[in-house]
C-alpha cells in the first residue's frame, strides 16, 4: 500500500517533525519514514524531521507499506463496500462473521475477506480495524488503509469524535426516548456476559429514541455515548426491554437467530480531507423481514 499526500506550507514551522505530529503522525510513523529512502522531501530534497519549515515549501511524504498481515490467511468472502477511497473502507458488515481471527476460527472474519479483496489486486495491506462490531451484529465497519489514517481515526476514536447509530429490535414496547445511565461491568462467573454494576461497573450511557412499535416490539435507534463491551444489549435488558435473538441476555426469545442489533449510520471526519462523513447502511434482510411480518 503506497500513499502520496502533498502538503503547502502557509506557516513558519519550526521543524517537519512538529508538523507532521500536527497533523497526526503517530511516533511509529515517523519512525517508519524516516526509516524509507526518499519518503520525506522537501522542495524535492530528501529532509531530515528537524528541518524546519517556510511558507511557500512543498513537503512531500510518501507512506510505503510493502508487507501486510501475512498472518492472516485471505478468504474468497464477498464484501458490502459502502465507502471507498486512498484512506479508508467501509464495510456493511454481515451477521455470524468476526472482525478477527482468533483461535479455534482462523479463517471466514472480515479481516480473512478484507485480504483478499486487496491480495486481488496484488496490493500489500495491513488489516486496521477502527470501530469493531460484535460477530452478530451487522452494519457500518470502518478500517483504515495506512498508517496515518489509522493513527489519525484511532486517535479520534479515542476521543469519542466518531458517532454510531444502531437500531434494535425490542421485546416489548419502549419508552418513546431516553436515557440509560447504568455503569456495565464483567459478570463475576463470566468471561463474557456483562451487567449493570452501580458500584463496580463502569461508566456507560446510551441515548434512544423508539421509531416504531406494533405493541409487542419496538424498532429503537440508540446512539451510545460509551463505548462497552455489550452495552446496547445489557442496557435494553436492564430497562426491560431485551433484544429479540439475543441468547445471552434474552434466553429462549428464537424471533431471530442472533441479536437483532444493527449499526445503521456512522459519522466521523476523514482522516485526510478534514471533510464530515456520514455513511449509512439500510437494515439487514432478517430485521427487516421480521418487521414486515409484524
């Protein structure tokens, strides 16, 4: 994976290394182009990071990634491409497939269908996964290309400036909108399950609104304001009103063979451009299905 990016100096800056970390360049970047031959001009002339900068320069970087996850074998597995350019992808990811390999299942996650699709195009690439999805859950699944955009978005990530939506199917019928302040915490005989701890658990906040309801369940659109493992799903619970499918907090409710969980929309500012996003992803056929049979 090979990125150019060109920038215009409009500001005195005392060195390339200062700039480059302005504009989100982790240490490791840095590092790695410092590390490849030509991958820091200026005016044309290979630089060093302490070089400083004058208005009218041209500072040209190139990011140049010639290995990718070799640990990671590519599967043949069709992928939902709703965005695509030089600096990210975005998946509509489907239900019953993992971000990642992991033991006991090396192979059919996204990240085995991600590497193929660029293995295609002989293109090395590094699998960067940037907001993670349960394996049952479906929806927008953003990842990085390269480095910087993966250091900028994680970053962002981090500091909560990248926004999910979901919608849920619910049993029973909701509040018309709300707030769950419950903080969420591992369940002592656990490695999985989560609850709602008031005194261990930690913060945890999800705002809904309900959009629809037959009676017996409610279509709700949450927008979590944290980010814990299951916290939809153990909120939802906690209000009395547990997702449809979900065998772990909703056992013997079969309206579906997973939890009816499906992140609908993401906003977040490219990496690269500075331009606001807001990708959607339409309503898998399984929820959508069981809300035309209602």
């Amino acid at each position: 994976m090979i990125r150019i990016l060109d920038y215009q100096i409009t500001k005195e800056t005392d060195s390339i290394l200062l700039f480059l970390k302005e504009h989100g360049y982790s240490s490791n970047l840095i590092v790695h182009l410092k590390k490849t031959p030509e991958s820091i001009l200026r005016n044309g002339i290979w630089s060093y990071v302490n070089e400083p900068l004058h208005v009218g320069d041209t500072l040209h970087i190139r990011i140049e990634e010639n290995e990718g996850s070799d640990n990671i074998v590519p599967n043949e597995i069709p992928l939902s491409i709703l965005y695509e350019d030089k600096d990210i992808l975005v998946i509509d990811k489907p239900a019953n497939m993992p971000i990642h390999p992991s033991i006991n299942h090396y192979e059919q996650t996204l990240a085995n269908g991600v590497l193929w699709y660029y293995t295609a195009q002989q293109i090395p690439y590094t699998f960067r996964c940037i907001t993670r999805l349960d394996r049952d859950t479906t929806g927008v699944t953003l990842l990085a290309k390269h480095m910087l955009s993966a250091s900028v978005l994680s970053k962002a990530m981090q500091q909560k400036q990248i926004q999910k939506e979901y919608l849920a199917l619910c049993d029973g019928v909701t509040p018309e909108e709300g707030t769950i302040d419950a903080p969420i915490c591992r369940t002592a005989d656990s490695v999985i399950e989560r609850c709602v701890d008031f005194e261990n658990g930690d913060s945890a906040v999800t705002r809904f609104v309900r959009e629809w309801t037959n009676g017996q369940i409610s279509l709700v659109r949450l927008k979590p304001e944290t980010g814990r493992t299951h916290q939809i799903r153990v909120h939802m619970k906690h209000i009395g009103h547990p997702l449809l499918g979900d065998f772990l907090y909703h056992p013997g409710n079969y309206s579906m063979n997973r939890q009816a969980l499906h992140c609908a929309s993401l906003t977040f500012t490219h990496p690269i451009t500075g331009e606001k996003l807001t990708i959607n992803a339409k309503l898998p056929d399984d929820m959508q299905q069981l809300l035309s049979q209602s």
